[in-house]
C-alpha cells in the first residue's frame, strides 16, 4: 500500500498577473489530500473518493476512451473526472499501460474550487502515488501534474502544482512557455498568522476566471499591463518583508494587491463587503485565487497584527474562519 499526501496552497500575492509573466509569491497550507494506493491481483482500477461519496471501479482503456472524450470540454460534472483525466495523462506521459490493477483512495480536507489548490493537491498527490511504481523523482511529479492542471483549467501558470509539490514559500514567476521558482530561505522568526474567511465557491471555474481577465486585456490592454506590472512589484516587496522579517508593510500590500484584484474585475460583491469590514476592523485581505463574481469568490487571505482582536469581530457577526499555517511541507510518502 502506498499513502501519500499533498498540501493546498495560497496565493499571497500575484494571482492572475502570474499568467502573464509576473512573479507570484506561492505558499503550501496545513490542508493536505491523501491518496492512497494499492496493487490489485486483477487488470481493473477501482477509485473512490470520500468527500464525494463516489466509487467506481474501470479497465484502464474505460480511463483512457473518457479522457479521450472530455478532451475538448474540459469542464465535465463527474467529480471523479479529474482522477480519471489524470491517471491517462500520467500513463500517456510514462508511454506505457499499468502492468496491474489499483485500487485508488482520495481523502482531502482541501475546500473544493476555493482558491486554495484543491485540483494541484490531487494533481500532485496522484501523480506521487502512481510514479512510486515508476520513477519518483519531483521534478517529474510536478511535470505531470502540470498537465493534468492544464486540462483542469486551460492554462494555467504551473505556480499551484510546483508549490503543492516542492512545498514552503516560492518565488514562481512564468516565463515563456517554462517557468522558474525560487525557494526563499526565511529568517527564523515568528511568521505572521494568517487565516481564512470563506466568501463562498465562486459559480466561475479557474479557467473561466482566467477567461475574464483575458478578455479584459483584449479591451483594455495597456490598462490591464499596468495592473500587472503593479502587482508584480507587489510581491517583490511582499517577498522582501518575509526575507527580511520586517511585518510593517504587509498590511499596506495585501489591501493594495486586493485593490488591484477588484480593477482586474475578478472579485465578487460578497467578497467585497467582507473585505470592507475587516478593514475596518484594522485588518488586510484580499483573494488568494482565481476569485469569482457571480457569488462567492473563494477563500478570503486575512492579516490583522492583533489577529485575535478580529476573530472576536468574525465569531460576533457569526462569520466562518480557518486558522492556517504557511510553508508546509510539499507532497509527501506517509
Ligand atoms: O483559484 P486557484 O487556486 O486555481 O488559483 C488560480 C491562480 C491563477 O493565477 C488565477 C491562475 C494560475 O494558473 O496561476
């Protein structure tokens, strides 16, 4: 039997203009998906997924003719689609067939679709489970779940998956068709304490929030430029307060990061007016993903220097929070 697990992942700075170029500063979360995997005496591969409740048990050319047809629609309702798209890539990238059945178990405490890496986790954590097999290097673990990624989400910036699988703080930044990533080496210091507030799943898909910001360059381009270029000075300056472990701008960035999010037209009303309350609470926040404007937009990043004085504010006004620890490890074997 082979267990392993994969962290989720924040965005504290750079969602969106990573995309297009600009660097990203990339955290893996105390939220992990377990996949588990064990060899089966016969040719069929049995996977079962506990948040949704569904199981279903496939020949490998099942597997491969539905990846085949979900190619072109990449959004599908099977939520073990991702799993199934998944295995076929990993198989179609090592050219070759599974020499024997699995049975495959996905467990995760990631929220689905709110920003926090839900997809790269069992990307990552799937990808890990089937090249214990095979190869087991993370380089080629992160290979592979970038192309799972892309047909989760058209076209992604690869930032999700090489954090959910090399873990701790990451400088990403894309360029052309690779991308580069730094892992920051931080002072040992007491890290600022972040935590989350839900403003609910946004109804848009990663891929179509990304579809938005694309169709805003194609009206607006050298607006949208300039709003890239800001947020990436941004998280270069976000980056410098953590080498430097010197807090003092950190609230400033996180609301002008939020500011520049809301102009890219990617936050939604709800997520607005929880934002505005805990400014004014003497709070930061902002989005830590693709965002969403229809309804929610995902999980809401919150810094406050005295964090407990805003939870008092969140739990009066009956408001969900989730605690969260940055720099975690990356995929493991446990
Ligand atoms: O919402 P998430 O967790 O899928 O994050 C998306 C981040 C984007 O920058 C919007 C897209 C990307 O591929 O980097």
């Amino acid at each position: 039997m082979i267990k392993v697990s994969a962290p989720g992942k924040i965005h504290l700075s750079g969602e969106h203009s990573v995309v297009y170029g600009q660097p990203a500063l990339l955290t893996a979360i105390d939220r992990r998906c377990f996949v588990s995997l064990k060899k089966r005496d016969d040719q069929l591969i049995e996977i079962k997924d506990k948040k949704f409740k569904k199981k279903e048990k496939l020949t490998f050319n099942q597997i491969r003719h539905f990846a085949y047809l979900t190619k072109k629609a990449w959004q599908s309702n099977d939520p073990l689609a991702l799993v199934k798209i998944g295995i076929n890539e990993i198989y179609s990238f090592l050219e070759k067939k599974p020499i024997c059945g699995f049975d495959l178990a996905i467990n995760s405490q990631i929220p689905f679709g709110s920003g926090l890496g839900s997809s790269a986790a069992l990307a990552v954590g799937l990808v890990t489970g089937v090249l214990l097999y095979e190869h087991s290097s993370r380089g080629l673990i992160n290979e592979i779940a970038f192309q799972i990624e892309k047909r989760q989400h058209g076209c992604p910036s690869g930032g999700d998956n090489t954090v959910v699988t090399f873990g701790g703080f990451l400088r990403f930044q894309k360029k052309a068709n690779r991308f580069e990533f730094d892992h920051l080496k931080l002072p040992q210091c007491k890290d600022p304490v972040f935590t989350l507030v839900d403003s609910g799943q946004p109804m848009e898909s990663t891929g179509e929030m990304v579809a938005v910001v694309r169709q805003q360059i194609t009206n607006h381009k050298s607006q949208i430029t300039k709003i890239f270029k800001k947020i990436g000075e941004i998280t270069n300056s976000f980056i410098k307060c953590f080498q430097k472990a010197d807090f003092s701008q950190l609230k400033y960035l996180i609301n002008e990061n939020e500011r520049l999010l809301e102009e890219l037209g990617v936050v939604g009303n709800r997520a607005k007016k929880l934002i505005q309350l805990i400014k004014e609470n003497g709070g930061a926040a902002k989005i830590c993903g693709a965002g969403g404007v229809k309804q929610g937009s995902g999980m809401i990043l919150v810094y406050h220097h005295q964090l407990e004085e805003l939870i008092e504010v969140l739990k009066n006004k009956n408001i969900k929070f989730m605690k969260i620890k940055l720099g975690e490890e990356g995929v493991r074997y446990d």
